[in-house]
C-alpha cells in the first residue's frame, strides 16, 4: 500500500510542477529535477530508488515510441545524413575522448570503466530539447535533426556500455568486436522493428474498437522491447522503427475516433512518465551525493572536465559535419548551406536526460564477475550531474540564443498557403464524390454537404489573409461555442430537475464536445 501512496504523491508533484513551470515559462524537467532535489531533504519523505531496468523497460520505450511515431519519416530520410553523423559519430567520439581524459586524472579507473562514463553521459535527451526548440520556433529541419539524434543516439550509446562492461570484466574488446557488435545489435533491432510493426499494422487494420486500438498501441513498444532484449538485439532500435513504420501509415489504419482518443492516451502517459522520472532523478541526488567517497576537490575537477569536453566536442565535431560533406556535389544538391548560427543552435542543445539517468545505473560493480576496482559512485554521481548542469546551463539559455543569433522559422504563411492548395484539391475530390452518390438523397443534404466543403475551402484560404481582424469562420467559431455553452446549460438544468436521465446528458454532452473539439482543432 505504501507504494502506491508514493507513486500517487509523486505523480501528484509532478503535475503540480509541470503546471508550475508552464506557468512561469521554465522547463519543465529542470524545475521536477530542483523540486526533487529539495523534497529530499524532507524528513520522512520517500526515497527514491530507480532500477535501471524501469527506466530501459518500463520507461524509456514508451517515450521513444510516441516520439518516433510523431516524427516525419520524409523529414527524417532527408535528414539521416546529419542525424547519423551525431547519433553514430559523435556519441562515438564523445564516449573516446571523455574514457581517455578521465582515465587520464584518475589512473587508478580501468579505461573500459572510463569509456563506459564516456558512452553513458554522451547522448542527448529528446524531451527537453525538441520542448525548447518547438516553443521557441526553431526551423524543422533542425527540429527534425534533433528528433532524430535522440531517437538513434541511445543505441549507440547503450551498446557502448554493455562493450565497455565487458572489457571491464576481462574480455578483449577491439575496434571490430565494437563494431561487430553495433552492427548486430542494430541490424536485429531493425529486423525486429520491421516484424512487429507489420504486425501490428495488421491488428489495427483488423480491429474497429478504439479501446483495442488504444490497448495495441500502448502494448507494442514494451512488446517489442522485452522481445528484442531476449534475443540480444537493440531494442531502442527496435522500437524507433516500429514507432516510424506505424506513425507513417496511421492515418490508413486507423478510424477518426481512434486517432484522436490515441492521441490523447500518449500525450498523458508521456507527460506523466516524463515528469516522474525528472523528479526521481532529483530525489535521487541526494543519495548519490551521499555515497561518493572520493575528495571534493577531485569530484568537482572530473565533473567540470566531463561537462566542459562534452560541450567541446560537440560545438568542434558540429561545424565540420555541417560544411565539409558540401564538397561533394550531390550534398550540395539537396540544399543550400545553412548558416553558421544554425550548428551552433544545435550544438547548445545538449541536454541530458532519460537515457544518462538508467544507463548509469548500469555500470558494473567492482568485484562482481572479475570486475577491478574503481570509483563508481563517483561515475554515477558526475552522470547525475551532467543531467542537472546541461538542463540548468544550455537548457536555460537556448531559447535566448535562438533568438539573438535569428534561428527561428515562421512558417505560418508557407502553410496556409499549401494548406489552402490542397484543400481546393480535397474539396473538388469531395464535391467530386458528392455529386457521384447524391442519386436518391434529398436536395436538403445535398446542399448542406456543398455547403460544409466550401466553408472549409474558405477557411484554409481565409488564413493567408490579415490577421489584425476577425475572419468569418473565426465569429462562426466564436459565436457556435457561446451557443453550445447555452444548449449544454439547457441539459444540466433538465437533468437536475429529472426532466432527463444521466445517460441522455451523456449522450447530448458527447456531441456537444465533439463539436466543440472540432472548432478548436479548425482554428489552430
């Protein structure tokens, strides 16, 4: 029982702190991670013990999955050449050059344990960064590239540790064996990826209950997680493709009803996973402050050094993965050269999160399986840190870069007007249909149909128009919600004095809202 009192307190605090920092305009994990940080010095509050195996299994999956499954896959094809060279290339980098420079002031640590630090504080979070660059209205190509770093760079990483753990163990570890051993793991992640969503496809396009459709979509990522555990393929690769394969074909899987009530289901279950684990990393700090036995002076030295060359190597490896692939004609081809404001944006946005937190939880015992000696606590406490330097540090400060170096994209225009385009095709295509199979139905429907394909025709054009005054379909949104407000009125009134059962307001209520949603998303 007392556990699940915990977990309500703790989903509790981090709803309350989520609207706290929406409400301030902070980020959301830096301000849990603060209040998790200071509740644990609250007498008799719970302490917090995240197992690694939660995080990889029953936390990461889900987040991984609904980000896939909301990322473009054109967009994505496009950008795989920059994504790779960060999610592939600079994690590989990033986890070499930290191994080498920490084993370099602290001797005593094995490299492999090194090395694994490296991996393990070296991909960047989705969550923060793809928040903050969406809010502050960064260019899609740079959303897109951030999207697909975080959604590749964990494997990489994930498979560098279990590497590095080996070598720490005694076994010989080169070059090819590291490279073997990606390619294994992420050629069966792909395989497994392709399998399961296929499958999954199927089931959906098999089942017409939006419940079912829910049940499916949630199940899938840790479905194709344990799975891919169990047979030693990457899961985090596994579960990307699923997500992209699915996401891509939704729209053809899937009735209205099912799409918009899934929509709903991941957006909370994200919100609530996402503000759970920033807490927990906060409460956790405490506790891992508490068991490092090495001197301050020395702990404060590796972390800054850690921070300090994990930003390094990303600003030095940035600007040549930027400019020196337009030496080849057919990079250049694909678009024109992108400022230099645009790779330093991307290099600031580094904020740690999720993946750092289980991964160093992770790291070998010293004395099991022949494993030496050497100062993990401490490894564990500079990943903690690093999760709270980079969202204090580079997670505060991006919007503001942003904006002063002139990174933002205002597409509104563009869009309208593509809408507006493809809209006019929609609606010929409807009227087209329309007037196919009106033979036998009243000319009153007729005309309503007609009616409601121009009025959607007008509104995607009346966008493109001036702003500083209230459009038509704007009153018309406006005025039909006062008047929903009124008939839902009517409905309480005849239901308090029994002139109506609950389920016939249900019933009126449903509807009502289901306009009223429509109106919403019309205006957006």
């Amino acid at each position: 029982m007392e556990s699940i009192v915990d977990t309500v307190v703790l989903v509790a605090i981090s709803v309350v702190g989520a609207a706290l920092a929406r409400r301030l305009g902070f980020v959301a994990p830096l301000v849990l991670l603060v209040a998790g940080l200071g509740l644990s010095y609250v007498p008799g509050f719970p302490e917090a013990d995240l197992k690694p195996e939660l995080v990889l299994i029953g936390i990461l999956p889900p987040l991984l999955y609904v980000a896939a499954l909301q990322t473009s896959v054109p967009a994505f094809r496009n950008a795989l050449r920059p994504i790779l060279f960060l999610a592939v290339g600079l994690v590989l980098l990033s986890a070499f050059v930290i191994g080498f420079a920490v084993h370099w002031m602290l001797p005593q640590a094995p490299l492999s344990a090194c090395v694994a630090l490296g991996a393990i504080v070296a991909p960047p979070d989705a969550v923060s960064a793809t928040a903050i660059a969406r809010r502050v209205g960064l260019p899609r190509h740079v959303v897109t590239i951030l999207e697909g770093e975080s959604l590749l760079n964990d494997a990489t990483a994930l498979v560098l540790v279990r590497v590095a753990g080996s070598a720490l163990a005694g076994a010989t570890v080169g070059f090819w064996d590291i490279t073997r051993e990606v390619g294994l793991k992420a050629g069966g992640g792909i395989v497994l990826g392709m399998i399961f969503a296929i499958g999954a496809a199927k089931l959906h396009k098999w089942i017409e209950d939006p419940l079912l459709d829910d049940a499916v979509s949630l199940l899938t990522p840790f479905v194709v997680v344990i799975v891919a555990e169990e047979l030693g393929a990457s899961s985090v690769v596994a579960v990307v493709i699923a997500g992209l394969y699915l996401g891509h074909r939704i729209p053809y899987l899937l009735s209205a009803t099912s799409r918009l009530q899934m929509d709903a289901v991941w957006k909370l279950t994200t919100f609530l996973l996402e503000g759970v684990v920033f807490l927990l990393v906060g409460l956790q700090l405490r506790t891992v402050v508490e068991h490092i036995e090495t001197s301050m002076a020395t702990t404060i030295s590796v972390t800054s050094l850690v921070f300090g060359l994990l930003v390094a190597v990303r600003f030095l490896w940035m600007y040549p993965a930027s400019y020196l692939g337009r030496l080849f004609p057919r990079v250049r081809a694909k678009g024109p050269r992108v400022p230099i404001s645009v790779p330093t944006v991307v290099a600031w946005a580094g904020m740690r999160g999720v993946v750092t937190l289980a991964a160093a939880q992770t790291l070998r015992l010293p004395g099991e399986d022949n494993v030496p000696d050497y100062p993990r606590d401490l490894f564990i406490f500079i990943a903690f840190a690093i999760i709270v330097l980079t969202l204090l540090i580079q997670g505060t400060t991006l919007p503001t870069l942003a904006v002063r170096l002139g990174v933002r994209e205002d597409t509104s225009a563009e869009d309208a007007l593509a809408e507006a385009g493809v809209q006019h095709a929609a609606g010929r295509a409807a009227l087209a249909a329309l007037e196919e199979n009106a033979d036998g139905a009243p000319a009153s429907v007729v005309d309503r149909l007609r009616g409601l394909v121009e009025s959607r025709s007008n509104n995607a054009w009346e966008r493109l128009g001036s702003q500083q005054q209230e459009t038509p379909s704007a009153a018309y949104g406006r005025l039909r919600r006062e008047m929903i407000r009124a008939e839902r009125h009517v409905f309480k009134i005849a239901r308090n004095e029994g002139r109506i059962a609950e389920e016939v307001l249900v019933r009126a209520q449903r509807e009502l809202d289901l306009e009223e949603s429509q109106l919403h998303r019309s205006e957006e």
